[in-house]
C-alpha cells in the first residue's frame, strides 16, 4: 500500500518538524513525518488488508496472469520435445550422479556484452540455483540479483518455442532454405553489400571470429552493434582524452578516496560486483583496523552509490560536468577551458573540500564518471586522474573489451539510414529488440518495413519479432556453448548444463549458417575455435600435454587462465578539453537511467526481479516519474499522480513518485517498462519511457513539460511495510569518533544479562549458529533478497498482492532516510528473522509449529501449523510471513518443479514461513563433515544471502567456536543487537555504520547530530 501523499502545502511543516526534532531522526516515507491518517491507520491494523478474508480477491485469470514467468503453465510445454520418462532403474549410473547431491558446472552470464562468472548449480540434471565463480575476476564467489534471477529465464513459459513465419509457425528446414536462398541472391547481385547484422554488444572471440569469417567470405557484409544502455560516451571520452579508444579498468582495493561524478559504480559499471567486494574491503572497519576509505558523490539521481556515499550532494545531470570543472580548477589540472560557475545544490566551500582530499591522496584515488554523462567529462575525469598520479596506481587502461569498439549510436544511424534508402535486402537481428529500446526519433519500426527480408532471433517473440518476416528462437546462456571476455577482458567459458527445453538454436549456430557452411552444433563450432588457438600457440601448454586435456581444464574452471587485457601506456593529447558545452536553460530535465531491476526492459518478465523492491524507491512491478518534494510542490502534484510528460513533440503519461534526495527541477524516468510483447508477466506494466528518448539526449535532456492529467494510478511500494514505528533500528556513528575512543555515541539502552529473563538458560552444548550483517559495507543492492528466494523456493506474489502487504520474501532490506526533506541522508539495513534465544513467537503459537532447535535456530513446522498467525503478531522484527494464496500451484504448473530446490519444502497455503538460516545448506556440510571423518569448521557453512553478498557483508558461523569470524563479529565495539532490550537475544546482529565525513566541510554539511542517533 503507498501512503506517500503528502500535500504541496504540508512540505513547509515537514521541514520544520525535522528541523525542530530533537537529535537524528530517520524516517521511510513523506507520511511517517506528517502521520498522516492513512500512515496511522496502516500501522494499528494487525493484519494486511483482506488478511481475513479466505477466499481470493484477485480473479483466477489475472492471477494466472501475474503468475506466468514463476509458474509455468502445463499446456506450454506442448510443442516441445518430451523427455524420456524412465521407468527402470539404471543400468549403469552415469558418471559422478548421486541422487540427492547436487553437481556444479562453470558457466558465465554476460550483462551488455560483460561476462561474469558462475557456478551453476544441477540436481539430476536440471538447473536449480547460480552462484559467483571464486575462480573468475568479476565475481570472486559473489553475484547480484540480475546473475541470480537469470535461471528463472530458462524457465520462463513465455520463452519462444518455434520458428514462425509471418507469424504462422513454419520450420527448421524452410528457415534454412529461406536463408540460404537469400545470401546466395544478395552475394550474386552486389557482393553481400545488402547484408546487415544488429546484435548487442558482442565479446566473444568465437562469436567475432565467425562474423570476421563471413565478412572475408561476403565481403559486403556489413554488422551493427546496439545496446539502449551502452558505453558511448566512455568510449567516445577516452577518444577525446587519448586520441583512441581504449577501456577504463579500476583497482578500488588501492584508493583512500573516492570522487563518484554520476557513476554507480555498485551496479551500472562493468566490473561493478568485483569493485564492490574491493571498495567494501578499503571501507570495513573493526577494532584492530580503524582506517576507512572516503566516498564523495556527486549525483543526478539518488542511487545505492549515493547512499553509502559519506557526503553527497544532488545536481543536475546537465550540472555535473560544471561541478567537475570546479574541482579541476581548483586541483590546477592544465589545459583545462574555463567552467561556467557552480549550480544549485553544490557550493565552493565544497569544492575545495573535495580538491584537498583528492590531492592529499594523490596515487590511492579515483575519479569516476558516470556512463551516462558527456564525454567531456569522461575526458575530464582522466585528466583529473592523471593529475592525481592515479594511472597505473588505481587506473590502468586496456584495449577495448568489447568486440568492432565504436560508437553503438552512429553505427544504429547508419544502419537505419541505409534502411530507408532500400540498400538493406536482407537484416538478421541477434538477441536486441531496436523495435522496443532505439531512440524515438530513428523510428526504427518504420525503418524496418524498407528491408524485403527481415530474421530476428531472440529469446521472446517480441516487438521487434513482431515486425520480422521470419523469427528464430533463441537458446538461454544455460542452453548453450560461448564464450566471452569479463571487464578486464578475461575470456569466460559458457557451457550448457540442459537440452535446449524450447527447442532454440545459439547465435554461433545462425552465424554458421549466414556463412552458407553445414549446420553446425554449438559445441563443435566453440570447440574448435579454441582448438585452432591451441593449434597457433595461443594457449599456455600448462593447461596440458594434450588439446583435450586442455579444453577439460578451461570448462573446470570456466576462464581461460592469463587471457586478462594487457595494461596500456596512453597519454594525454594536447588539445584534450574542447570547453564545457552552454549550459541548458532552467527548464525541467529529464534523465533516462537504466531501471535497477528490470535494467532496460531484457528482465521485464522475470517474476523474481518484477516484485524485488527496487532499493531507493522501494517500487514493485512499475517504474515511475521521479521528482523532488519541491518540485512537486512547484508543480501541484503527489505520489501516484498521473501526469503528461511531454518532450521535443513526442508525449508519454506516467504517475508521479515524490523522492527525497532527487535534484529540484529534474525528473527521472526508469527504462524498460511499457513492454507489449515479452510475456505475460512484463507486458503491460509501467509505462514506455523510450518513447521520449532521443538520440541527442540519450541520457538526458532538457526542456520536458509536465501536464497533471487529474489521474491517479496506484503503485506497489513496500517502503511501509513491516514498519517498527519508531524502534531503535539502525545506528550511525561517526568515524573519527570511533578511531579516536574506540565506540561510537549512542543512547545506551538496557540489555537484560544472560539471567535476567523468565525463561530458564539453555545450554547449547554443540554448534550455536548466529549471523552478523556490517551496515558499514552493505550496500542495499538487494542481491541477498533474490539469492534467498532462488535459494529457499519462495514464489511471487503479483503487484495486488504486493499492495495489500502480502509479499513473501524472507528478507527484506529496509531504506531509511534521515535529515531533510529535500537533501536526506540514506541508510540500508537488511532484515531476516532473528533466531531469537527467547523468541517471542515461540510462545504464543498453539500447535507448536514454532520452536528453537538444539543448534539456536527458530524452526518452523510446516505441517503443524494451522495460519493463526498469532506468531507474525508477537513477532518485534516483522520477519514471518504467511502464505495466503496457492502461489506455488503444481497441480498445474509441473513445470516449474524443475526450477525448485528439491532440499527446501515447497509451502501451501495457509502457512508460516520465515528465513532457517538455510538450514538445509548446514545439514549438507554437516554431512559432509561426518564424511570426511572431521569437524565442521568456520566457513563449511555458506548461506545463500551471504554467498551472493557482493560486499562480503554478511558473516554466519558458530558462536560457539571462538575462532569464527562470526564470534570475532560479536566482540566489535560497533556489534549491536535489534531491539535487543526487549529480551527477545536476537542471534542475527549488526555492525553498526560510520560515516567518514571530511572535518574540513561545514557542520552543517551532513553532519551527525551530537546528541543522539537512532530511529
């Protein structure tokens, strides 16, 4: 339910109630300050809305509906080849399958062309959970909710299943002679020069050599690269700056300062998993390490960057580039062309605050851009690195890890240009959907309908498929053989671990075809590129004696060992700065940023990252139109206002989201939403912001008219839910108090000791298991949320479900703001169930489903319990959640049984569930251990959230073993309990955060209130 109304004329009271609040107050929503009724009634009810009520308001077809990607319906399957169905034992197993024991297979799965390693998870060879590979550089062991709802994709009823012609399902065979047909024609009648492909990025060698191979065989043939999302201005940056285009890499494990312009660098840079494990590491502090690395950020729009940022400051997009300038200027960088002054929302005493620290830490700094500034400030931040003596420290540079590097939006032009002109015969699009995502004014559906024969493969029978002669599916990354290059060019292996269930071909399979050779499996074409590299010394003999031997070591590791980009030398050309371009005028700014969950519409029907609340926001299920609480005062709307959005002709409505911390006179809109064509899950959600993006505003622009439709459109957001009205929550320290006393200010409350308590000690006598979350390195990325529902069976809900406060995710990551309205400070906390010593709910259930086991954890008894729900009641922490619905229906659905974990019960309706600490995972490492004759051991038990933690932020363990990192965690002065004065000895603790703010900015800069700190 979204309460976040506050009127235009109330804004002036919330200020003024935040500025007359004695000590640091932190708050979640606009309706918290101002209590309004709606906020106040929310809070006293007991239960979500309908709770009661038994039978479901949400009709059977709308369910189905919202249900599609995470249950897949039976009667999909129909036009696919049936596995055979063995009804004897077998003769001979096959090699190394235990019933019951999983087997793990290295994998990659590439974002924008950039690989990140993997370990796929296989139960009797069906994929069921993705992990980190600890072998690969970009991901360590660690992931991120994109990597880890991937495997939700392979199973996805919507995927594509046949070849269609005109929209009618056609064949194989007549696809084949279609194609063949057609290549001979053009290379007959012009030399191919009416060939094109479109493809995403590409960074696979394999994928490059055969394009390369074509193109030696039909000259004429001509390829396009085109990402909505794309590393342009990067590129075009480094041409400015170096006279060539070359690939940015940076060591965050060696920088004492940070100086973010725009940049998200947790999620929206290559490399971003790996720079958040090392940044996480130069910012962990304890008792024996008090040393912390600053973050500065300078942002467009409030991102997780900006919230773990120690100060921040919101400007314009169009802004940042003046900002940058000043800070040049006053760090003396040559050759640099006279700024135009600093904008609103940034002040000198600032600027010179930031220039000092950088050049007091000149060599262990970093200065980075954001993806979706000009390159001018590309350009400008590598001269301000290299001023800093930052390159070859924390920059180093590269070649270009992508595949034909250059602009993506020229190459899209030309293409389209060409398509009208009639000089395009045949266009063969792999993987994108330019329909959908190319700039409005290039109308590439009009564009399209020039091209006499059009292919599109693809995933999904899409927009663009929609307008093709002839659509071909295509196989998921777990379907098929590839390759590709990681951020620092480190070439990853993708190998399948399943039978293509639809039936779909790879790129390399079409290529092979396009180049009029046999049809070729994917395997073979893969293999053999890499046997040809063997063959020409290309590769280290000490994988092995033997190609063979060679070829199984790289699939067991998955990357080819010492295949990283070399490190380059470039200089700066004379001539770098062109001067900083006119600044727009005052009208309101429209930024295009990539949507943190669906990213640019690819993920639209994956249930998993649809109802993951998005981390600023907390939004599920649409995107929205993202403005200031003055600017929306200024322009007399609320949260949830339909408004006309209109830009350079072309229009779009959407609902208003009122946002603390967006800049005034600027609006973000999220990409990837609106979709007609991606299945049933996507389609129909949010609204189309490509519609208002033009190619010379690709990222933003200026000059947007926002018309109130007099509308309203609800929105799903779960900032309120589970709220603890004020509790002492989460705590922020200073961190120059902490390295000077030790501990941090804080209002002591009173802890009960070990005796003070009704209920008589228990003794655990063998394991103790207890978890430890440092809120000083999470980062609220929201990776742990989706690794726990892949991990534990947890189904979607759909957005009514959502609203009515009924989503089922074990954990949840609560955002609190604090300070003002318009400017506040962020802070991220993560929240499971407690496994609490005395637990509250234990008490109170009558069947006893609820229980404490021997080892300290809270179990649940899935068959005892009978939905009183008295235990979500008495529960302090809001952590239980019940299953209202049938929202895992296998009568139906026996497909998505493959997806499950077949070591976690699946729960029906009318239950309790809550997170076990996986406890299924500290059985089999137990088992494991009794094994192998020994002891389990700090680290034998890995739980799911902690695994994919990207800023190695959550620690498990035994608190009985002294030496575990977990019990380390519980001696630090920053250790607390949540709510731990209640009695209740919560085993999941926090490490509270520290804010390392520069004592040379002014006290009124952001600064934590002396007096007290706490919700």
């Amino acid at each position: 339910m979204n309460m976040q109304r506050a009127k235009s004329n109330e804004l002036a009271e919330l200020r003024a109630r935040l500025a007359s609040s004695q000590g640091k107050q932190y708050w979640r929503s606009l309706d918290e300050i101002a209590e309004t009724p709606e906020f106040v009634e929310y809070l006293q009810r007991e239960f979500p809305e309908q709770a009661s009520e038994l039978n479901d308001p949400v009709s059977r077809r709308r369910f189905m509906q919202l249900m599609g990607a995470s249950l897949a319906l039976a009667g999909a399957t129909a036009c696919t080849n049936r596995s055979v169905e063995k009804i004897v034992p077998y003769v001979h197993q096959p090699e190394n399958l235990i019933p019951g024991r999983p087997l793990y297979y290295a994998t990659s799965f590439a974002l924008g062309g950039y690989a990140v390693g993997l370990l796929a998870e296989s139960h009797m060879g069906r994929p069921t959970k993705l992990e980190g590979n600890p072998e690969h550089p970009a991901s360590l062991g660690s992931s991120d909710s994109f990597l880890q709802a991937s495997i939700l994709a392979l199973y996805d009823p919507d995927r594509s299943q046949v070849v269609r012609h005109n929209g009618r399902i056609a064949t194989w065979d007549g696809f084949l002679s279609m194609i063949g047909t057609a290549m001979a024609a053009t290379e007959a009648a012009d030399g191919g020069s009416g060939v094109r492909l479109l493809t995403q990025t590409v960074t696979s060698p394999t994928l490059v050599g055969q394009i390369s191979e074509l193109q030696a065989k039909i000259p004429g043939v001509r390829w396009h690269q085109w990402e909505p999302v794309n590393r342009d201005n990067a590129f075009a940056g480094a041409l400015a700056a170096f006279g060539e285009g070359v690939e940015t890499r940076y060591d965050f494990g060696a920088v004492d300062v940070v100086l973010s312009l725009d940049a998200d660098i947790y999620t929206d840079v290559p490399g971003s998993i790996r720079y958040t494990r090392d940044f996480a590491a130069r910012r962990r502090v304890s008792d024996d390490h008090r040393e912390m690395a600053r973050l500065y950020a300078v942002e467009s729009t409030p991102t997780i960057t900006g919230g773990s940022a120690d100060h921040r400051w919101r400007v314009r997009a169009c802004d940042v580039e003046a900002v940058a300038r000043a800070i040049a200027a006053e760090l003396g960088v040559p050759s640099l062309v006279g700024g135009q002054g600093l904008p609103a929302g940034m002040d000198h005493e600032a600027v010179v605050a930031i220039a000092e620290d950088l050049r007091a830490h000149g060599g262990h700094s970093l200065v980075v851009p954001g993806e979706g500034q000009p390159p001018a400030l590309h350009a400008l931040a590598h001269a301000l690195n290299h001023h800093l003596g930052n390159i070859g420290a924390t920059v180093v540079y590269t070649d270009p890890v992508a595949a034909n590097a250059g602009l993506q939006l020229d190459s899209l032009q030309e293409l389209v240009a060409d398509m009208n002109a009639g000089d395009v015969d045949l266009l063969v699009v792999i993987g994108g959907n330019p329909v959908y995502d190319a700039p409005a004014d290039l109308d590439f559906a009009a564009a399209l309908d020039n091209v006499p024969t059009r292919v599109h493969m693809g995933t999904h029978e899409d927009e663009t498929a929609e307008l093709c002669h002839w659509h071909v599916p295509e196989t998921h990354f777990l379907e098929a053989w590839s390759d590709a290059r990681a951020y620092d060019g480190t070439i990853s292996m993708v190998q399948p671990l399943i039978e293509p269930l639809r039936g779909g071909r790879s790129a390399h399979e079409l290529l092979a075809i396009l180049a009029s050779g046999p049809e070729r499996e994917g395997e073979r074409i893969v293999k053999s590129a890499w046997q040809r590299r063997w063959d020409n010394g290309e590769l280290s003999r000490d994988l092995g004696e033997t190609f063979d031997k060679a070829w199984r070591r790289i699939l067991h590791d998955g990357v080819v060992p010492d295949s990283q980009l070399p490190t380059r030398e470039v200089a700066l050309t004379a001539g770098w700065d062109q001067g900083q371009a006119a600044t727009p005028g005052d009208g309101i700014e429209v930024i295009f940023r990539a949507d943190p969950t669906v990213w640019d519409g690819r993920f639209a029907n994956n249930g998993w990252l649809q109802e993951t609340p998005k981390p600023i926001t907390k939004l599920t299920w649409d995107n929205a139109a993202l403005v200031s609480p003055a600017t929306a005062e200024r322009l007399g709307v609320t949260s949830e206002d339909v408004v006309a959005l209109e830009l350079d002709g072309r229009t779009v409505r959407a609902p208003i989201w009122v946002l603390p911390g967006q800049p005034d006179n600027s609006l973000t809109l999220p990409l990837g939403y609106g979709r007609r064509r991606t299945g049933r899950v996507g389609a129909g959600t949010g609204f189309d912001a490509y519609r208002l993006r033009a190619s010379g505003g690709l990222h933003f622009a200026v000059g947007l008219s926002v018309e109130s439709t007099g509308r309203r459109y609800q929105l799903a957001s779960t900032q309120m839910h589970n709220s603890m009205e004020g509790r002492d929550i989460v705590r922020v320290g200073d961190f120059h108090e902490f390295r000077e006393t030790g501990e941090i200010h804080h209002p002591h409350t009173h802890v009960p000791g070990p005796d003070e308590s009704l209920f008589p000690p228990y003794e655990y006598a063998g394991h103790s298991w207890g978890m430890s979350i440092d809120l000083n390195t999470c980062i609220g990325c929201t990776g742990c949320v989706t690794a726990c529902q892949a991990e534990n069976n947890i189904p979607i809900v759909g957005k009514d479900e959502v609203a009515n406060g009924r989503e089922m995710h074990w954990i949840r990551v609560d955002r609190y703001w604090s300070g003002d309205v318009d400017d506040p400070e962020t802070v991220f906390q993560p929240v499971a169930c407690m496994h609490c010593d005395n637990a509250p709910c234990e008490v109170v259930c009558p069947v006893a489903a609820t229980v404490h086991g021997s080892e300290g954890l809270n179990e649940m008894v899935y068959n005892r319990c009978v939905g009183t729900r008295y235990c979500a009641n008495n529960c302090p922490y809001k952590v239980r959640r019940f299953n209202f619905l049938s929202y895992t229906d296998y009568d139906e659905t026996p497909v998505m049984r493959l997806l499950q974990n077949p070591d976690v019960t699946v729960r029906s309706r009318g239950v309790m569930e809550k997170c076990s600490y996986c406890v299924q995972r500290i059985n089999v490492a137990r088992q494991d251990a009794k094994v192998e004759g020994r002891e389990l051991v700090d680290g034998d038990v890995v739980t799911a959230c902690q695994q994919a933690c990207p800023a190695q932020a959550i620690a498990f363990g035994d608190l009985n073993d002294a030496d575990s990192a977990i019990a380390a965690a519980r001696k630090e002065p920053l250790h607390y309990g949540l709510l731990a004065e209640l009695g209740t000895r919560p085993r999941t603790n926090y490490l509270a955060r520290l804010r390392n703010l520069n004592p040379t900015l002014s006290a009124d800069d952001q600064h934590l209130d002396a007096e007290d700190d706490h919700v």
